[in-house]
C-alpha cells in the first residue's frame, strides 16, 4: 500500500546554533506514521526537530514538505501570506511565561509570593490570549479536559508546577490546530500519573488526525507510536517498526571526570551534625489552595532523601521555604541547622551552607552571564556574577569547569548553552561552595538518556566523597542514585 510523503530530508547538512550539525541527514515521514526518535545527543534531538520546523541552516540538500501542498495551493488562491509552519506546532524543553504587560521579567522567587504572582495571567485566560484564531476541533474546553487542566484554569501560570507547565503548553500546541505536532520530550516533568495518561493525549491526537514526532528516551516508546529511530549525532538514522523493536540495554560505562580533583575541590571541612532540617507542622496557603498541610519532617546530617510526589503536590513550594525563597517562611515553626528560622539571620546567611538546583534557573539569569559567571554566582547566591572575585574564586570556577569538561566554554553565554551544558555548569554552580545541604529538583530535566545516566553517577560519586546531606526530587526511579535510602512523599 502507498502511503504519500508528508515530510522528506534528503542529504541535508544542517548548522544549528551557530555551528555544524548534520552533514548528510536523510529523513522520511509518510501519512499514518507517527515517530518516537531517541538517541544519545539532546543537542541532535532538537535540531532534528528545528530542521523539520525550518529553523536552522541548510547548507546543501532538499527538504520537501507534501502535507502543506493543498494549503498553499488554496492560500495562493486567495492572495494571502501563509508559511507552512501554519499547519505545524513545537512544543520545546524552554516554555517562557509572560507578565500580563507581555514581558518575561520575572524573577524566580516570584513564583512563590503570593501578591507577585497576581501579575501574571490565569491558566485559562493565559490559553485563551494565546490561543490563534484558527479554525479545527480543538478549544479551550476540549484541551483543558484532555490535559486535566480544568483544577489550574483560575490558578496563575506562574504559580504551576514544572510537570503542570509541560501539560499547558501541550495544550497550547493543540490550539494551533496543527496537522504536524513536534514535541521534544514531552513526557519530562511529568508525573506517573501524567505519563500514563500520555497514551490517551496521544490517542486523541491522532483520532483527530495529527501526525505526531516526539523525542524521547528508549525506554518510554507510547503504545500509539508506529515507528521508532535512534538518531546519532552524525545524523544517521537506524529505524523500526514499533512492532518490531525492541528496548537495548545499555553498555556500562566509566565516569569522563577526573574523580582525584574532588580533594580539591570539596575539601574536607566541619559538617553540622544534629538535624539539618526539622519543619513542625507547616502549612501553606495561596488564596483557598492548601499546598502543604500541617507537614513535619526531620532531615539529620549526611542523610540522602528523595522527595517524591505528584505535579503540584508542594515539592517546589516546600523546597521554596527551605532556600529562604517564600515570604510565607516567617510565620511557620520550622529551623535549618539547628537555627530557628526568623531569629535574626539574613537570607544570605540562610542560603550559605545550601547548593541548590533546578532546570527553570537557567532561565533567570541575565543574557550577558557566561558559563564562568553563572559557576561563579554559586558563591554569592545571586543570579548572575555583579562583584568583582578574587584570583582564587577565578581559579577554583576553573577547576570545576576543568573537572565538568566546560572550560572550552568559559566566556559562552549561558543561555548558548546545550541544555546539558547548562545542567552540569548549575551543579558546579551549587558545589563551588562545597555546601552542607545539597538540594537538586529534577536536576537533570533536558538532558538526553546517556546524559541522565552520567549525572547519576556523578552524583552518586560526588555523595561517597563528600558527607553533605541531600534532598533530591525526581519523577524517574532510574535518576535516582543509589545512596538515597529515605524518602518524603508528598500527596
């Protein structure tokens, strides 16, 4: 049986962000096809779904795009501008939020004050502002149903968590009625719950016609995938019918770090002994949402917890307090290193002892921090680098960048980053200061499938060196390093 081309790459060489990418890439997609692409280069991953959208370079060879024929034929018809890409939605890693003036100035403590938050719009107005005026089968009612998204339509989109994000801008990508929908690992950030339900946004999806790519991790191929391909950086394709494939195990491998430079790097100093952290029934409140209600936990020194739970459960909420980011702190009953909190110290002698991690911080520093100035900030607990250091700061931002593998990057600005490059330059960025308390929330988000392995058992090394207690929120049981042994689960 026939099935006509939708989209076909043939030798194409491809530049992306400025350098090369593929050489000879080759790709075809035919209707009723609907691709799950994985591979070892996250980098790989997004430029092949750039060059599918047509936003990177080509250097030579041909991409022919069938499935807009009739639409243009028919907009050429009537005189109007049209692009092919009307017909296309891409939901990235990087889903920037607006202020209701239209600008993305926010500061990431802003998430958690429940006045600054005000300044953003609703979930459901946020949907209906950007949603375009493009006839199809999908509206608000239907997307918020689908993506479960009815609970947050009164809730500020500032205000959502990263898996409860994820699931807005799915949505946002269904009203643009598209005929093609890219999706670059859209089951990161999400919640079992969320990624099991997946298979029926899938579902819906293709019932209403939509062929769909997504990137993804080779173990998480959904039911409603019809073909699957692994993606080398070269460009180079090997490719199955879903029928047919098979999960790889992986090889295993030996760290690329030079573990001998964590002498000097993580020296070995007095730890607080006791408890670290020790809440006492706290509770808090946006408007009528109980985020957390009544919770006490305790965390003594050198214990390693993972904090578990459900998108919007009050992971982010509850790390919130504990960096000295939510205002709400001053009238709970909880002490960090055995310091009641409000006794008198600043949120700079607050944040000192503690490195912490999360994937939406790359997107609060300013444009004009390199990779050596964000590192460097790790010492002042600001985001970006606005005083002058010292010879030995300088030199001990080089040694991490020296044991990351990142010092060819040095002056980069980060935001030019591979999403990876960002993830271990915001480690090194929490390590410089060899902190007592190491909190990490999903710390490797973006990274592709190798790169998610490699932080594990980096992490786990860095953790058999160093006594620092550690808090660490994943979704994912394989992220999690095997000196984690208590866990917190919020409901």
């Amino acid at each position: 049986m026939f099935n006509p081309i939708l989209i076909q790459l043939a030798d194409v060489q491809v530049h992306y962000r400025g350098a090369p990418l593929f050489e000879d890439l080759c790709f075809t997609w035919k209707q009723g096809e609907h691709w799950a692409i994985f591979g070892d280069s996250g980098k790989a991953l997004t430029g092949f779904l750039e060059t599918l959208l047509g936003r990177t370079l080509l250097q030579k060879g041909t991409v022919n795009r069938p499935f807009a024929t009739t639409y243009s034929q028919q907009k050429n018809k009537e005189g109007q501008v049209y692009s092919f890409r009307d017909l296309m939605a891409l939901i990235s890693q990087d889903y920037p939020i607006r202020n209701r003036a239209g600008l993305q100035n926010f500061y990431y403590q802003q998430r958690f004050n429940s006045e600054a938050i005000n300044d953003t719009l609703t979930v459901g107005a946020y949907l209906q502002k950007n949603s375009p005026n493009i006839p199809g089968p999908w509206n608000l009612e239907k997307v918020a149903k689908l993506l479960r998204l009815q609970p947050l339509l009164e809730r500020s989109v500032l205000a959502l968590s990263n898996g409860e994000t994820r699931r807005l801008s799915l949505a946002l990508g269904l009203l643009r009625q598209p005929k093609i929908f890219l999706m670059d690992q859209p089951l990161t950030g999400l919640d079992q719950e969320s990624r099991d339900t997946f298979g029926d946004f899938l579902e819906e999806c293709i019932h209403q016609g939509i062929h769909v790519l997504l990137t993804t991790n080779s173990q998480e191929i959904p039911d409603q995938i019809t073909q699957v391909a692994r993606l080398e950086e070269s460009g180079t394709f090997s490719t199955w019918e879903k029928k047919n494939y098979r999960i790889a195990t992986s090889s295993g491998f030996s760290l690329p770090w030079d573990l001998s430079l964590l002498n000097q790097l993580l020296p070995a100093i007095p730890r607080s002994l006791g408890t670290v952290v020790d809440l006492n029934q706290i509770s808090i409140r946006y408007g009528d949402k109980l985020v957390l209600d009544q919770l006490t936990w305790k965390v003594k020194a050198g214990e390693r917890w993972r904090l578990a739970g459900q998108n919007g459960s009050g992971k982010s909420t509850l790390i919130s307090l504990l960096i000295g980011e939510n205002p709400q702190a001053y009238s709970q009953k909880f002490a960090l290193f055995g310091k009641k909190r409000g006794s008198g110290e600043s949120i700079w002698d607050l944040k000192r002892p503690i490195g912490f991690v999360a994937p939406e911080l790359g997107r609060f520093f300013p444009k004009n921090q390199s990779l050596q100035k964000v590192i460097l900030s790790g010492l002042t607990d600001t985001m970006g680098l606005y005083r002058k250091v010292s010879a030995e700061e300088e030199s001990l931002a080089g040694s991490w960048m020296d044991f990351f593998q990142l010092k060819h990057l040095a002056t980069r600005y980060f935001y030019e980053l591979t999403l990876a490059e960002q993830r271990w330059a915001l480690l090194a960025r929490a390590l410089i200061k060899n902190p007592q308390l190491l909190i990490l929330d999903e710390a490797s988000q973006g990274m592709d499938e190798l790169q998610r392995q490699l932080f594990r058992e980096t992490l786990q090394a860095i953790l058999l060196h160093s006594p620092m207690t550690l808090i660490y929120v994943s979704h994912y049981d394989q992220d999690v390093p095997a000196c984690i042994n208590h866990q917190l689960k919020l409901d």
